[in-house]
C-alpha cells in the first residue's frame, strides 16, 4: 500500500528557514509525480510545489524564489526546502502523489511561523 510519511516540521521565526522531507513507499518513486501541498487554519488546502519524475519543479507564486522542491530517487524521498518564512506560511503541509488516478497523501506536517 502507498505510504507518505513527512518529518521536519516545527517552529521557525519569520525569515527563518525550514526541510521538509516525505518518505514514499508502495509506489515506484522514480516514475511518480511529487507534490506538496498546504492547508493553514480556516482555509482550503493548496498545492505548493510539485516535481516531475524527471525532476522539473513548479511553484505556487506566493512561494517562488523561497521555496525550493528537490527529489533523491534512490532514497525515495521528496524535500522541500523553505526559507524566508513568514507567518503567512504558518500551516500543515502535506506530501500527496497518485497513483493509478488516485490521490495519496501524508499525514501532515505542522510548521508554525511565529516570535
């Protein structure tokens, strides 16, 4: 079965700096699509970042030139890298890929933004 396991969340002060890593198992990694998505309090999820199987990024534009999303096949594992963080990006990110036309995802990992 598909598992996405994120790890890296925490409290960061504004302008500081954050990894966030998704561990995949169940799919063929390195011919799977990665994403990451966000959900912050009272608001709907949105995709943030997502990487092709052949390693082209793309970005939400609320994060470009932030935010960077990397990939390393051979340890089935998708990061994203975030810096100059504000408390606008203060929310539980998610890891979501698909596979076979359904969506999977993590469990969340909760970065806060704050003094």
């Amino acid at each position: 079965q598909v598992q996405l396991v994120e790890s890296g969340g925490g409290l960061v002060q504004p302008g500081g700096s954050l990894r966030l890593s998704c561990a995949a198992s169940g799919i063929i990694f390195s011919i799977s699509a990665m994403a990451w998505y966000r959900q912050a309090p009272g608001k709907q999820r949105e995709l943030v970042a997502r990487i092709t199987n052949n390693g082209r990024p793309n970005y939400v534009d609320s994060v470009k030139g932030r935010f960077a999303i990397s990939r390393d096949n051979a340890k089935n594992t998708v990061y994203l890298q975030m810096n100059s963080l504000s408390p606008e990006d203060t929310a539980v990110y998610y890891c979501n890929t698909m596979k076979f036309g359904v969506d999977y995802w993590g469990k969340g990992a909760l970065v806060t933004v704050s003094q």
